[in-house]
C-alpha cells in the first residue's frame, strides 16, 4: 500500500499567491523524483473546535489561513529515496531560504504515514 507525508501549515493570508508558487514548483520536482502525487489545499471549512482542530493545532493567527498537504509514494522506501533527491536538487535548493518562506516553520506539522485503508 502507499506511504504518504502529510503536512499542516499555517501560511499569511496575503502570502497565499507565493505559497502556491513555491508549492507548484516543489511539487514539479517531487514528481520528477517519482512521487505518485502531491497535493496542496486551503482552507475552507475548518473552524476552530472546542478541544482541538486544524487551527488551534498550528496555533493560527488572525491574518493567517490552514493549508493541508500530502505527498503520495509507493512505498516507505521510495519515500525515503524520492526525497532525498529532492533535497539535493539544485533547482529546489537555490530557492530555499527558511527565512524567506512564505510560513512560519516553526509551526509546520508533518509526519509520514502507513496507508492503513485504502478503497
């Protein structure tokens, strides 16, 4: 069954437009590598709960907006190759800067995942 990461990340509402830029460009390049697929998403129904939700778990401020990712593999192993290439390309490395990002980092959550249903 696939492996997939999954990421949430709160990302300024007016740098919704360079998010998506560098996302678009990322996602060229995991694909490239071999990733099945690569998704980005806004939100759009997602409001805070009583306990817990996507914006209390990113600690979301009032300008900013919820984005949910998942990158698609075949395998745990393909994963684990597929990015470490993607961490090597020089197209993707000339432009990353943690300090230019269009998010704040330190907020980022991800982790991978077995696929445990898949219909």
């Amino acid at each position: 069954m696939p492996y997939v990461d999954g990421f949430v990340v709160p990302v300024p509402k007016k740098k919704i437009k360079k998010y998506k830029a560098m996302a678009t460009k990322a996602g060229k390049i995991w694909m490239k590598y071999g990733a099945l697929s690569f998704h980005e998403c806004v939100a759009d129904d997602v409001k805070p709960g009583k306990w817990t939700s996507f914006p209390q778990s990113v600690k979301l401020k009032k300008n900013e907006t919820v984005m949910f990712s998942w990158i698609v593999y075949k395998s745990r192993k393909d994963r684990d190759r597929i990015n470490k290439k993607v961490m090597s390309d020089p197209e993707l490395m000339k432009d990353f800067d943690i300090k230019k990002m269009p998010f704040d980092g330190k907020r980022m959550i991800w982790g991978g995942f077995k696929t445990l249903v898949e219909l």
